[in-house]
C-alpha cells in the first residue's frame, strides 16, 4: 500500500522508491525505477511523470533540473509532465494555475509488467476530483499507457465525464537534455507558420531550422507526424499521432533568472512537445473520449514503427 493505492508490480525489473533517496528531496515523492537489459528510467507517480530515460549505453534522453521542486501538488521541472485538460494559460478562465492539474496530482498504478524481449509496461489511472471541478466544471478520468525500451512510447486517453460539451487541449511536454544549446536545432519546422508565445501570440514563419539564441517560445498548429533535436550527430526522433501542436520552448538566459527551479541550467535543456493546443483544441461530447500518441525514438524508421503498431491497435 501506498497512500491508498495498491500498488500491482508484477516486474523484478521495477521498484518502488521516493525522490529523497533518488534526488535527496527533503519531501518523498514516490517513484518507480525501472532497470532492464534494455533501459533504465524513473517514473514519479505524481502526475505519471517520467523524470529519466536512459537506453543501454546511451546517455539519458530527459532533463531533470537539479532544482527541482519535489512537494506534493507542485510541478516537477524536467522529464515529461503531462498538461492538462488545458495547455498554457486557461483562455476561459485566466486565473486558473497553468498547464491545468493533472502533472500536480498522483496517479493511480493500475499495472506494472514485464512484456516479451524486456519491454516493460507501465499502466496509470486517473480522475478529477471535487477541488478540480470547482475550476473546471467536468468531471473527467484518463489513462496513461508507457512502453519502456530501447525507445519511449507514450499513450493516453482522457475522456469526458460530465453532462455537457468539454474543452480539451493537452501537451507531452517533454523537456529533453542538451550538450550544447547552441548547435541544437529542429530542422522540419522551416517553413511552417507558428504563434510566437513570446510576442502575444502574434503569427510569424519560420524561416529556417528552429535554433535556441534568445527565448524560443513557439506553437505550431497542424503540424507533421516528426520532429527531430539535432546537435550534430545527436538526434532525437519525436513522432505523434493524434498531437497536431507542436510546441518549442526555452526560456533563454534573462527568463530563467527569475525561475526558481531553472536559473542558470536554461542551456540544458530543449522542450520539444506534442499535444492537441491552441487551434488543434478539441470539444468533447459528454462521454466522447480522446487518445493521443507520442513516441521518442533514436530513428525516425522506430519512431514511425511505433506509432503504427499504437495507431493500428
């Protein structure tokens, strides 16, 4: 038992833990540890959060910044936060905390398994609770599916269960590590129209390769299946299915000074997200669900394999 929950491992390959004994947090945020022939990874059971990921003789994909704040119903800077059932400032209701309540609060384990070959699978279940809805006036559940190997894959389904017509938008907002901020780039967004979060919001395009030499803050609608970080011969494949945003974020420099849990590593890290956000925002209907699907992948050829096996499942 684990506050509450049952907890239903049936691996050899993944313990329990908490962020103190993990990251010497003066709080203990419960934590999966996952380690395979495979991969190794950390997942916090606060907001189904995968804070690291690190293929067998590879170096580990995710950031986590070491000022990370571990507290319950306080936002885990790094990994891959799960925003929602709204991305970015609530449009309807401005007031409301950012990135909505789902990376704040703990999910339930529903399961925990070893599959064939050392994949490993992580199960996670959640609903909104009466403090949600006093802000957000729909009851809703989501499930959260993680295939751990070579490569990352991420599922999730949210659905409505209230009695009228609910927004939904969302994000993987995935913060990925960095050797050196000034040679990453993303080269499949040239050409392509963005909102420029660091202008109002105002339309521009994007001329050339995304690079990182001041704030980048950028939402792209509609956009392509992949996406790729580049520095170098270093590259990380990032391919979606039902997540037509992407979003392209670091602070720079002069941001995240004032950022309590980033300050001077801003040139660690890269987020590049997949979700549904801004014009891909959906509607909804009373009991209507939605999935969407987020692979990381050395290649684009696994990335592709990937959300093919999930999309034809």
């Amino acid at each position: 038992m684990l506050g509450g929950q049952n907890l239903n491992i049936n691996s050899e390959n993944i313990r329990l833990t908490d962020s103190n004994i993990l990251y010497g947090s003066a709080e203990a945020l419960p934590c999966l540890v996952v380690d395979t022939p495979r991969c190794s990874a950390v997942v916090a059971l606060q907001g189904a959060q995968l804070l690291s990921f690190k293929p067998t003789g590879d170096r580990d994909w995710l950031w986590l910044s070491p000022l990370a704040t571990f507290r319950p119903s306080v936002a885990i800077r790094g990994g891959i936060p799960i925003c929602a059932p709204w991305f970015g400032v609530n449009r309807r209701q401005t007031e409301l905390p950012k990135h909505g309540f789902m990376r704040n609060r703990e999910w339930q384990l529903s399961a925990a398994d070893d599959l064939a070959d050392d994949l490993v699978r992580l199960r996670f279940k959640f609903k909104s609770e009466a403090e949600d809805t006093a802000g957000f006036p729909w009851p809703i559940y989501a499930e959260l599916e993680m295939y751990l190997a070579e490569e990352v894959s991420l599922s999730l389904r949210i659905g409505n269960m209230g009695d009228l017509p609910m927004p939904l938008s969302f994000a993987f907002h995935s913060y990925f590590a960095v050797n050196d901020l000034s040679r990453v780039e993303i080269p499949e967004l040239a050409g392509q129209q963005y909102l420029d979060n660091t202008d109002a919001l105002s339309s521009k395009l994007q001329p050339a390769a995304v690079r990182f030499s001041a704030e980048v803050d950028q939402v792209y609608n509609g956009i392509a299946a992949s996406q790729s970080l580049c520095a170098g011969d270093d590259v990380i494949y990032v391919t979606a299915w039902h997540c037509d945003t992407a979003i392209v974020w670091n602070p720079g420099e002069a941001l995240a000074a004032s950022m309590s849990d980033v300050g001077s590593h801003f040139n660690e890290y890269v987020c590049l997200e997949r979700g549904m956000a801004f014009q891909d925002e959906q509607e909804l209907a009373a009991g209507q669900e939605f999935q969407g699907h987020m692979s990381i992948a050395r290649t684009l050829e696994r990335g592709m394999m990937i959300l093919r096996g999930i999309s034809a499942a």
